[in-house]
C-alpha cells in the first residue's frame, strides 16, 4: 500500500484477498486522502497478545509506538479494543495490568478476553461439581465466571496418591485410605496445560472411567463426563526461537488416550478459546461495550483481528465471519462449534451490530510462510482453505494499524 498524489494505491502484494475487503479499498482508492479523516471509528480492534505484542515477556520492538496510536494525549484509547488471548492461565485484572505496563497505556479488565472468558455463558454448570485442571488461580478464575464447586488435579492427586505412580519418587507403593473426602465429581474444567501432563492425563481419564467417582470401578460410562475445555492452540510462541506446545498439544494427547483406552470417541461439551465462534461472539461484545465507555454511541459494524495463527487468530475471525453471515438476523435456533448444547436463540447478536469482520496476520510470532500441516482442532476439521487465508498480511502490528487507518480514513 502506498500514497501517491493524495491518493491511497493498493498493490497486489498486500494480499487482500477477502473480497469485501477489497470493495473497502476499492472505495478508499477513489477517496482524496487530504479528506477530513473520520473522527469518530466505526470499527473496533482485537489483538492477540503472544506473537504481536510480546514474545514471552520480551515486548516486540514496535508494540508500543503501535498502541500509541490507538490512545489521545490524555492516553485513553480512541478506538474500541479489546485483547483476546488463549491464555487460560490467568485472571484478567492480571492480563490487563501485565498488558498497561507492557504498553504504556492504561488497559481495564473489562478489554480482556482469556481463553476461559466464553465459560461464564454456561450457567447450567455454575453448581456441579467440576474437576478443574491447569496452572496458576484455577479455583479463583473458577470462582470469578461463576463455578462455585471445584476440585484440583492435586487435590485429588492427594486424596488418592496410588493413582499417580509414573514418578517412582512419587509413588506410593503401600494402600491407604482415601486422605480427604472428595465429592463426586460432574463435570471436567481444562483451563490450560498442567505442569505435571502425566498426573493430569492419568487422573482425567481415571474420573471419565469411573464417571466421576475414583472410589468405584472404571466401567467407562459413555456418553462420559461433561467435558469444558479452554485454549486449542497447538503451539505458541515464547522468548525461544521456535514454537512450544500449548494446550491443544495436550487435549490432542488426551483424546488419543480416551480414544485408546476405551474405543469411543472424546466428546467436547465446550471447547472455547480461539478459534471458536462463541470466543469472537464474547469478543464483540466486549468491543461494543468499550465502544461506549469510551463515548462512541455510533454502531460499530467492522471488526479488525490481528493476530499471529494463521490457525487461530486467523482461521478464528474468518469462521465468525462466515457465521454473522449466515445467521445475523435469523430467528431461527443457532448452534456454534465448540458448544454443545448452549443455545443462544433468546439472545444471539442483541446489540451486536458488526457485518463486516477482517483477519490481519502479522509476522512476529508463530507463521513462518511455511504452513504444510493443519494444526486446526479436531472439532473444526475440515477446514475449507479460505478460512486460513487472511485478508491482510502484514510485518508487524505497528504496520497493522496504519493499514487499517488508512484504509478506514481515520488518522
């Protein structure tokens, strides 16, 4: 994209490959650029965090001078935006004061989605009795989307420590008694990976065998035990020069064992996070709301998604797109993938003005130009090839958001 005589040129290199985003610069070609810019957006902006503005705690070099863009002299953000993250491993007034110091500007809780965030719309679990595993507050971002009755991995670990015996050091070789009482369990919670993969896979598949009940005999109960689960992301990228496993590595490893173990297929009652339809739908919401707590009263209708993963941030937002496509305005019962059973018929889209949703890949994190396999969960396979193709491409995410100024006339 370049300027010449006043007037935004678009080039075939800069890959705008989703046709309505080529009507939308198809438009801005023939606008003057010295037009008054639009003061007010009407679009709305969804980072990924890992692999756009960081890599592990290192901030990338132009994450900063980026966000300054977003922010006016008083340093409120002037255009709606919120952080979606398949992180799951942390409260979000945590996220959001990590991301205030990483960026220099004041982010609220209320612009951050984590993986877990979708959870807090399947009140049907808020009272039963969930195994939840993961790392960092579990029981507390538990507690905060509204679950009120947990047990760890470790707990149970230490009610039945014969159970866990693929560390000798750890094992115990004589019975004993259960040392705490743990209630049946009803449901099971995945926030993230655990520290300890061989004690969770073990466990996990001990309370599906037993249909919650460590106590009786595995008699593998099918359909099992409802299963939640939070963050797919295969890889992700940190402070190394490759990509490491993310929690998608584990929930592969652990449908592989269930699937071994006793013939049937695992079955997902929630698989939330990126990139799920009912993560973006959470995420619009969100954007509409800091729409008005920053003051802006007009509709938002476009949606910009800049993220790394051409097999969730990207794949992510164009899924969304084809599902505002299809079902915005219908008044029919509308199901999304990764959730089973939730049924947002009486609720779907109200408020919800967005028609026009665009991926951004950005070159800083896990893509390497060089994507052979599909990583995509198992529940959205297959995957039509479009759905991975982004409508921008760009180095980095300083460069993001002056293509989406320019091309939005908002400077």
């Amino acid at each position: 994209m370049a300027t010449s005589r006043g007037v935004i040129i678009v080039r075939k290199c800069d890959k705008l490959k989703s046709p309505t985003v080529q009507r939308c610069a198809c438009t801005i070609l023939h606008r003057q650029y010295s037009q008054t810019a639009r003061k007010t957006p009407n679009f709305g902006l969804l980072f990924d965090i890992d692999g756009v503005i960081v890599r592990g705690r290192r901030i990338l070099p132009t994450a900063r001078e980026a966000f300054n863009h977003l922010v006016d002299e008083s340093g409120n953000f002037r255009v709606p935006t919120v952080f979606v993250t398949n992180a799951g491993n942390a409260l979000r007034s945590g996220k959001a004061e990590q991301l205030s110091e990483w960026l220099g500007v004041n982010v609220h809780e209320d612009q951050v989605v984590m993986a877990h965030s979708p959870l807090k719309m399947f009140d049907q679990y808020f009272n039963k009795q969930l195994l939840i595993s993961g790392q960092g507050p579990t029981q507390e971002i538990a507690h905060n989307l509204g679950f009120v009755n947990t047990t760890t991995v470790d707990e149970l670990r230490q009610a039945y420590p014969q159970l866990d015996c693929v560390d000798h050091q750890r094992r115990k070789t004589k019975a004993v008694s259960p040392l705490t009482s743990i209630p049946k369990l009803e449901a099971v919670m995945l926030f993230g990976e655990p520290v300890r993969w061989e004690t969770s896979l073990q466990l996990i598949i001990d309370v599906l065998m037993t249909g919650g009940d460590l106590s009786s005999s595995p008699v593998a109960p099918y359909p099992h035990l409802p299963i939640l689960a939070c963050n797919m992301d295969l890889q992700w990228m940190a402070e190394a020069h490759m990509p490491r496993f993310g929690h998608g590595a584990f929930l592969l490893c652990l449908e592989a064992l269930y699937k071994k173990v006793t013939g049937n297929d695992l079955i997902y009652t929630a698989l939330v996070g990126k990139p799920s339809e009912i993560t973006y739908y959470h995420a619009e919401t969100m954007v509409q709301h800091h729409a008005r707590s920053i003051g802006i009263s007009q509709p938002i209708t476009k949606l910009y998604a800049i993220g790394d993963n051409i097999h969730t941030d990207i794949f992510g937002m164009n899924l969304y797109q084809e599902y505002v496509r299809r079902h915005r305005g219908s008044k029919k019962r509308v199901t999304m993938q990764g959730a089973r059973g939730l049924d947002l018929s009486t609720q779907d889209f109200k408020g919800l003005t967005a028609d026009q949703c665009y991926s951004v890949l950005v070159k800083t994190g896990v893509y390497n130009g060089e994507e052979l396999l599909d990583h995509s969960p198992r529940d959205f396979l297959p995957v039509e090839a479009k759905l991975q193709e982004p409508s921008l491409s760009v180095k980095c995410v300083l460069e993001a958001i002056n293509t989406i100024f320019k091309l939005e006339n908002f400077l």
